[in-house]
C-alpha cells in the first residue's frame, strides 16, 4: 500500500505542476484575461511592477502584455498588481486542492486509492 500512495502523491504532484505551469484566466472589471501561469511568466509580472514602481511611475501608466493566446493587450500597473493576486490567488488553490488529495491518500485504502483523482 505504501508504494500504491507514493505513486498517487506523484501523480497529484505532477498534476499540480502542470496547473501552475499552464494558464491563469483573470478577471478585470468584469473582463476575462487568460495569461501563461508559467514561473517565469509570474516573474515577469512581478518584475514589471517592480520597475514601475522603482521607476516612479503612476499606476495609471500601462505596459503592453503578451497574452496566453499569443495577442496584446495593455494593463495599467494597477491592473498589473491585481492580475498578479489572482494568480498567486490560483497558485494558492493548486496548492490547497494537492493539500486535500493528500489527505485522501492519507486516508485510502486498497479499494479507494484508484479514486483519488484532481478534479
């Protein structure tokens, strides 16, 4: 059973993985936005706020902003700042769902293990 509930964690594991590592869809003013979810996409994000803010500049300047399906669209640093809290908001729940699959596993027996499922 030990190696059974190994294999289910890495299962949800890489699930996990592959959630943070697709897209994030994000809502502004009742605008949905869908963004690569990617570490190095969120460090951009957090990055381009960064030198707005270093750079003294109002959160009402934009910045051009590649999108998941490869089109452009400008944000206001402001709306930079809340695209980035909405991610880290889903990053959050990626996390919690894999926190609760695990108790799941912690709690399966032979016969339930083969349920436990991501969604």
């Amino acid at each position: 059973m030990f190696n059974l509930k190994k294999a289910k964690r890495q299962q949800i594991k890489d699930k996990r993985n592959e959630m943070l590592n697709g897209t994030v869809t994000v809502n502004l003013s009742g605008t949905e936005y869908t963004l690569d979810c990617d570490l190095v996409s969120r460090s951009s994000i957090h990055q381009a706020i960064d030198n707005g803010t270093n750079a003294g500049l109002p959160e009402t300047d934009t910045v051009s902003w590649k999108l998941a399906d490869n089109t452009y669209h400008d944000f206001t640093y402001a709306e930079l700042k809340m695209i980035a809290i909405q991610m880290a908001m889903f990053i959050q729940a990626q996390y919690n769902i894999e926190r609760d699959k695990s108790i799941e596993i912690d709690n399966a027996t032979i016969n339930t293990i083969g349920n436990i499922n991501w969604e």
